[in-house]
C-alpha cells in the first residue's frame, strides 16, 4: 500500500472512531441559568400588619338618665362641638343630696382635668416648636452634607409627633370642658322636675368608629355611647420578630404591599417598641415578637378607602446598595463550609467558590469568584457534577427595583 494511501486510511479511521465516540456521548443537559449582573440590590423583609389608631376617643355618659336615640351611624363624620344626642336627668337623681355632693365633686374632678390637658398642650406645643427650630437648623446643615438624611427625617417626625400630642391634649382639654360643662348643667336643674336635658358633645373631627347605643334607653353614668377618631391620623402596626427588629431604626423606609388598592404605599418606621413578648405561630412555635409602628408617607387621597384596623403586608427596607453585583440567590449551594455555584462554560460546568454578602428578596451580592455577565445555573441539584455537558436555556437577569 503506498504511503499516501495509509495516510488517507488512517484519517478516515481517526473520523470514524471520533464520530462514533461523540455519538456514544449523552446529549447536553439543558439548564436555567442565571445571568450575573450589576445594579440597586435592596435587603428587605415582609410582615403582616394592620392599621391603628394612634389616638381613640370614648364618648361616656356625662350622668345617668335616659338617652335620647342617636342618629349617627359607623363612618359618620362629626366635628368637634357637634351634639350627638341628649341625656334627660332622673328626679330621684336630680333631689338626692348625695348625689349632688358627688356631682359637685366630679365637676372640680373635671376642671383639674382641664388645667391638666391645657398645662400638657402648653408643653407639647413647647416641644413641637423646639423641633421645629431644630429641624430648621438640621435642613441647613443637611444642604452643606453635615448631617445625614436619616437624622432629618427622624427629627422632622419628631416635630410631627409633638404636633399630634399637642392637638391630642387640646382635644381631651375640651372633652374636660364639655364634661365640665355637662355636670354645671346639670347642678344647675337642681330642685326643677326632672332637670334639663344634658347634651353630649364631639370632642374632635373625626368619624364615628363604634356606635355602643342606637335607641333612646336609660344609661348610667360612664357608660360607653361613641367610639370615634381621626382617620388621617391612621397607622400601621407591625409585630415583627425580634432578631427582625433590632434592624430597624426611626425613620427606616417601608412599603405597604398588598393593601387593597392600587400600587405599593410609601411609609416609614415612627416608634419600635422597648417591650418584646411571646406569640405562638399557626405552626405552634413559640416566637419573641415587638410592635414597630409605621407613618404612611402617601397623601391620604390615595388610601381613603383604608380604615381602622385594615389588614396589610408591610415590606422594612433594612439596607440598599446601588452597584452591587448579584445573582439569583437560588444558584448559591453550599459544599463543606463554602458557598458556591456552577458556572456556565463553553456548554460545561465548572464549580466556583463565592463570598456572598447582602442578601436581598430573590437576590445575593456575589464579593467575590464571579464577574458580571457569567452566567450560572439557576436550580442546582445533586446530579450536576465538574464538566458536565449542559444546554442553557434563555438566562434570567433577576428582579429590577
């Protein structure tokens, strides 16, 4: 055979075993992969709240009598000063000179409970102009970057809740005086039959939350008739864990997911309280929880429809950087002590050590073993090995925010 012809032979000898060895090879497996990429990733947790109150009125019966039928119903709006209904002394209590010494009593009782809620409203004021002045001087200093934006905005919610304690103060200085004014009344129908009727008042605008008593019966003094507060004046309560809340601070910026209306509501953390207690979860474990209370940061014309005691979702943004690189915290697995992923390449999959740092939502920040751009299996498993043979489908890039 001549030379050339064994060149020939053996190169189609060489073809032919490498075509059989490919075909005896198992087909690429195909994958979800992730893209590593670059962007805002923000550490953020969820806890289910609901709406509060910071401040609840209790309209009581001045004195016991016959209550006259109260029109109002849930949800109505009412205006301080405004009469809610009318209560008609008994004789019997109007010639009793006991009950004239206690009545008599309860109307000093009632004046020292003016001058107290005027000397709290002088001192509340006090406060919400100090943080003013300070928040004033803190705008200044925050053009010029010697202050950070978190200090500001705990101090400008600080002038917001001295201004909320100095109308709550106002607002039980003139229950006082309408209590006051309701027993002078009724002193002064001593010794007529029957007495006059003793009105009740609307200690402040708000909305009716509770109607106790609807028909016209007799009550006792004290006696619960109206629930009513200010809507605009609505927070949000969440329990949250404890190892969740030693991450938040004042001012800490919140979303209020899942709400029933239209898009996420903008908040921010106003109060974390001190006190943790015990709450047993759906699944019998016993958890430390404390109550963290947020202000809604939208206009109130965006949420009016929410009312007392409205279940919500609450999302804590804990921390955000900015150009942070990161995957998708599914492909990250661990192996002995060290976390790693299997990156794509050239249709194999090389395992690769990674430090993870931030994790946030669906995402983690890769510190190091990875580049932007790489691409990484999404949903590693056990069957994976170093160069397996892999088709990857259409990457993803992770959440946007």
């Amino acid at each position: 055979m001549k030379p050339r012809h064994r060149v020939v032979y053996a190169a189609v000898a060489v073809a032919a075993v490498a075509v059989a060895w490919r075909a005896l090879q198992p087909a690429p497996r195909p994958l979800d992969v992730a893209r590593v990429t670059r962007g805002v990733l923000v550490q953020s947790f969820e806890e289910e709240g609901r709406t509060e109150l910071a401040h609840r009125w209790m309209v009581t019966a001045p004195i016991a009598g016959t209550l006259s039928r109260i029109d109002l119903m849930e949800g109505d709006a009412v205006r301080a000063g405004q009469q809610l209904a009318t209560i008609e002394p008994s004789r019997a209590q109007l010639l009793d000179p006991a009950n004239r010494a206690r009545l008599q009593a309860e109307e000093a009782a009632a004046q020292a409970s003016m001058q107290a809620a005027r000397q709290r409203q002088v001192a509340a004021q006090t406060d919400a102009d100090l943080a003013a002045r300070e928040v004033d001087r803190m705008r200044r200093l925050s053009r010029v970057g010697a202050i950070s934006l978190q200090a500001l905005d705990a101090a400008e919610a600080q002038v917001s809740r001295a201004q909320a304690t100095a109308a709550a103060s106002a607002a039980d200085y003139r229950a006082a005086d309408r209590q006051r004014a309701a027993l002078a009344a009724l002193l002064a129908g001593q010794g007529h039959a029957g007495g006059r009727g003793v009105p009740v008042f609307a200690p402040i605008d708000g909305v009716v939350l509770h109607r106790y008593l609807q028909s016209s019966t007799a009550v006792a003094a004290g006696q619960n008739l109206l629930e009513m507060g200010d809507l605009d004046q609505l927070q949000v309560m969440v329990q949250t864990l404890s190892q969740q809340a030693v991450l938040l601070h004042l001012g800490t910026p919140a979303q209020i997911l899942r709400w029933g209306g239209r898009g996420a509501l903008p908040a921010h953390v106003v109060r974390i309280e001190p006190g943790g207690y015990t709450k047993v979860s759906a699944l019998g474990v016993e958890e430390q929880r404390t109550r963290v209370w947020l202000d809604i940061d939208a206009p109130r014309s965006d949420w009016s429809q929410m009312g007392d005691g409205f279940r919500v979702e609450v999302e804590f943004h804990v921390a955000r950087k900015q150009q942070a690189l990161k995957v998708e915290s599914s492909a990250l697995f661990r192996q002995a002590a060290r976390w790693a992923v299997y990156r794509v390449e050239h249709g194999r999959l090389h395992r690769v050590d990674v430090e993870p740092g931030m994790r946030g939502g669906t995402e983690t920040e890769i510190r190091r073993g990875l580049r932007e751009g790489d691409l990484v299996v999404a949903f590693p498993d056990e069957r994976m090995h170093e160069g397996l043979r892999v088709r990857p489908l259409e990457p993803t890039t992770g959440s946007q925010r």
